[in-house]
C-alpha cells in the first residue's frame, strides 16, 4: 500500500471515529436532557366545564334578638350551641322592673277580649243595647217623675257594695290556699256521686243483660218492653248521676290545683269593675239625693239618645272596621306581654348570647343570635363574565381552608338577576346549598367553590401544561422515536387543567412535554424541531 493511499485510509477512519463519536456524544446529551422533562399521554376522558368562586357560608336562617323594652334581666334559659324550638323562651326580665304600659297589659288584654267576643256576638250586642234605650228611657222617666229615685238609688249602691264583696271573696278565694278541711268536703263529695254513677252503671248493665235473655226464659211478670222502660229511666238517672260527678269532680280538681293565673287576671279585673260600679252608684245617689235638676234631666235625654243610636247602629250588626279595631287592640296587648321576654322565631342553635341575668336592657339591645344550621348554604361571588354559565341544580365541590383534606359537595340553589358593585368590579351572590356538610363546617367560613356547568364525555384532551403559543398558534411537544416533534393543535372548551382538542396531528397515548424548557420553544439548542405540521383550517 502506497503512503498516500495509508494517508487516505487514516484520514477516513479519523472521520468515521469522529462521526461516531459526536453521535455518541449528541446520543448522551439527548437522554441527559430527556430524564429532566415530565412527559403526559394524551388521552380520551369526560372534560368537565367549571366555574370557580369563593365566598362565605352562612345559615338557611339567622336572626338577632333584641329586647323591646327596659328592665332588669331575671332569668337567661338558653345557652351557646343550645339547640332550641321555635318558640321557646330563651330570657325573661323581671316583672318588678318592667314599665307601667307592660304590666298593664294584663288588664287591658282581659277587656280587649271581652270586646272583640262582644262585636263577634252582633245579636247579643244589639240586645244590650236595647236595654240600654230603656234603661236610659227609664232613668229620664225617672229623673222626670222624681218617684223612687233614693231608695233605687240606695239599693243600687247595696247591689255594687255586694258585687264588690263577691269579687273580692273570689279573688280571696283564688290567690289563698284551700283549708285541708274543704279539701277533704270535696273529696267525699266527688267519692259519694262516684259511688252513686257506678251503682247507677252496675244497674244498667244488670238490666241490659235481662233485657238480652230469650223471652222464653221470662218470668211471668218480664217482659221486654218492661226492661225497654227501666233502661230509659236508668240512662236518664246515669246522665243526671254523670253531671253530679263531673261537678264534684271540678271543683275538688280546682281546689287542689293552684289558681290559673289567668283566672286570677280576670277576678282582679272583675272587681276593679265592681269597685268601679260602687263608685258610680254612689254618684247617682248624690245626684238624686235632693232630686234632679235641669241640667240633670238634659244629660239623662242625651244618654237617652246617645242609646238609640248605638242600639240603630247594632241593627245590622258591627262594622267591619270594628271588628278590625278590636283585633288590633287585642294584638297590641298580646304583644305587649310579650315585651318582657325573648323567645326563638324558629328552630336553630344559639350562635350567640350577650345577655346574662341582672343586666339592664333597653329597647334595641343585642340578646341572642339565633341560626337555622340544618341547612347550610355557601354563598359565593361569581364574576359577571362567567353568571350566565351558571343554573340552579348544577353540582358544585367545595373546599374549605379550615378543614383541609376534605372536600364537600353542594347544589346551586339560587342565582340572582341583579349584581353588585364593589371596588369597581360586579358581581353575583350565588347559593350552594351543602348537601353533606358535617360539624366541622360553620357559619362565617370561608370557601371556595367549583361549580361544574357542563360535561363532554369521551373528549381528546390534553393538558394546559403542555400548551405553548408560537406565533399565534397553540403547539404541543411530542416525544416521538426518540424525537421532540412540536404539533400545531386546534383547542375547543377547556377546564383549568385540560383542553379539548378539536384537530391535530396527535393520537390516543401520544407523550407530549409538560412545561417544555424555553430553548425548545425558540427552537434553539438541542432540541431543534424535526418537523412542522401544518393543520388546515
């Protein structure tokens, strides 16, 4: 071999060991680089459309509890995180310390109620005041033929004085306590009419069953008509005997009981009636005691008129507007009774409690805070570019930086017409009712929602980690033979970590690059693209 053909075969194995070599060496830099990049198969999923909002949870219902007037705090009955009913009295103030309008509602409640009874009973109403014209008719006759009027007059005030004794034995009777003697008067007699009705009912029962027996095991003196008889007489007797029981039975239950407070309302109230009538009959015996005089005589012709016309007015019965005005003074003091004490509007957990017995109150201050947390609901602030996305049943999960880990679900309840300003941006309060929400969970968190608006099943996905934007044009990497190839991709809807792809050449199990190194997307370095493939529009 000639010394230039040696020379030739080194210079060529020299080229072969170098190609070889920067292959090897490429080869090393390639997979080097490949360790560091995470890669994704694109696949077919269900992509699910979402809405993400934050907001606060708050109770179905929440009330604030204010006192709605003054006085001294007696008794508090509820306390933080008791579950209450509605209607339940939470706190009550002292009955000393309340003002006068309170304490005479009582009063006032007794005689509302008789009028608004009295206006219901148009008939009975206008029977009164017929006996009104001629008791007026009565008196004017009187005052006119000046007759009897003092001994009438005296009798009147005979009749007041025992109204007001009767009253007062009644209220007497009912504010303190039975001796055990009449006690023991009321018992036998209950015991002695018990005895009477069940030998009353033992007779009835003895003659039914000789009233059942076959006529032919009669005696010569029985027959059914007879027993037909005895028993009409004994039902007879058994009702009279049941009335006389019940009675002794009432009043020995009355006696042992305590008085009803409301009894002992209206016997206090009866006798300030009867005290009032003493007063006035004592001021129609100064009026007749030297006889009546003209003045006298004309205001008993204007009572006379003025009872014509009530008794005119009483012909059709009350007007409507009547009726109206003594349900609304009958509200009124039913309300006003109710001034003096704090009760639950519905059924929920005592959230808060700011009163405790001796505090003085006022109308308007805070006593409990009252929530409804059966159910709960988030209410949280959608923008207005997504409220149109939004319906009510659309499902929702919630998460909830106090209890981490854990993830809740709900359904929009509520999404409104109107939004609302605020810091120069509008938005909407929607409602997520939580379906699963536990005692970990409470009013005045804080969470966010994703409220889901719509599925595509089997959709081509990739994921938005892999996108990239090169002049205009969405791309994503793909691993190919060993090769970075970048893909042009046509996206449809996406979600916060996935995207549709509506065309492209990419296939089910492709590897595409999550967050591809800048060099590659310059298409500088090593990772120079093999190819570009054109999508047509």
């Amino acid at each position: 071999m000639t010394k230039k053909a040696i020379i030739i075969f080194v210079v060529i194995a020299l080229l072969v060991a170098g190609w070889f070599g920067l292959r090897l060496f490429q080869r090393g830099r390639l997979d080097s680089a490949l360790s560091g990049l995470q890669t994704e198969a694109v696949r077919r999923e269900t992509l699910q459309l979402t809405v993400s909002a934050d907001g606060l949870v708050r109770s179905e219902q929440t009330a604030l509890l204010m006192w709605k007037t003054r006085g001294t705090v007696e008794q508090v009955s509820a306390a933080l995180g008791d579950q209450v009913a509605a209607g339940q009295e939470l706190a009550s103030l002292e009955a000393a310390s309340l003002s006068q309008p309170v304490i005479l509602a009582q009063a006032e409640l007794v005689g509302a109620r008789q009028v608004l009874e009295q206006l219901r009973q148009s008939r009975t109403q206008g029977a009164q005041a017929q006996r009104g014209v001629e008791q007026a008719q009565r008196e004017l006759e009187e005052g006119q033929s000046a007759g009897l009027d003092q001994a009438e007059a005296l009798q009147a005030i005979a009749q007041a004085q025992k109204a007001v004794e009767e009253a007062e034995r009644a209220l007497y009777i009912l504010t303190h306590p039975v001796s055990q003697f009449a006690l023991e008067q009321a018992y036998a007699s209950r015991l002695q009419a018990q005895k009477v009705l069940e030998r009353t009912l033992d007779d009835i029962a003895h003659f039914e069953m000789k009233a059942r027996k076959s006529p032919s095991n009669y005696e010569f003196w029985e027959s059914r008509d007879l027993y037909k008889m005895i028993l009409e007489s004994l039902e007879f007797k058994r009702i009279r005997d049941q009335k006389a029981f019940d009675r002794a039975d009432k009043k020995y239950t009355d006696l042992k009981e305590p008085p009803d407070p409301d009894e002992v309302t209206l016997a206090e109230a009866n006798l300030a009636l009867a005290k009032s009538s003493l007063g006035q009959a004592q001021r129609d015996w100064e009026r007749v005691a030297s006889g009546a005089s003209p003045g006298e005589l004309a205001i008993l012709q204007a009572r006379l008129a003025d009872a014509q016309r009530e008794a005119a007015r009483w012909v059709d019965g009350p007007a409507a507007e009547e009726i109206r005005a003594a349900e609304a003074r009958v509200a009124a003091a039913e309300a006003a009774l109710l001034l003096d004490q704090i009760t639950a509007p519905f059924a929920g957990t005592v959230t808060q409690v700011a009163v405790q017995p001796g505090d003085l109150v006022s109308p308007g201050s805070l006593a409990f805070r009252l929530d409804d947390d059966s159910r709960l609901v988030a209410e949280v602030l959608v923008s207005e570019v997504d409220i149109n996305r939004l319906q009510a049943g659309q499902p929702a999960r919630l998460v909830f930086d106090a209890v981490p880990g854990k993830e809740y679900h709900g359904v929009v309840v509520d999404v409104p017409e109107v939004g609302e300003e605020q810091g120069g941006v509008v938005g909407f309060r929607v409602d997520i009712e939580i379906s699963d929400a536990d005692r970990l969970i409470k009013p005045g968190m804080t969470t966010t929602a994703t409220i889901v608006v719509a599925e595509l099943p089997e959709t081509f996905l990739v994921p938005n980690r892999a996108l990239r934007l090169i002049e205009g044009q969405r791309v994503v990497y793909v691993l190919r033979d060993e090769q970075i190839t970048p893909v042009e991709v046509t996206l449809g809807a996406a979600s916060d970590e996935r995207s549709q792809v509506l065309a492209g050449d990419l296939q089910p199990g492709d590897q595409v690059l999550l967050e591809p190194p800048d060099q590659l997307v310059r298409g500088g370095g090593l990772f120079r693209p093999r190819m570009m493939i054109r999508i047509s529009q």
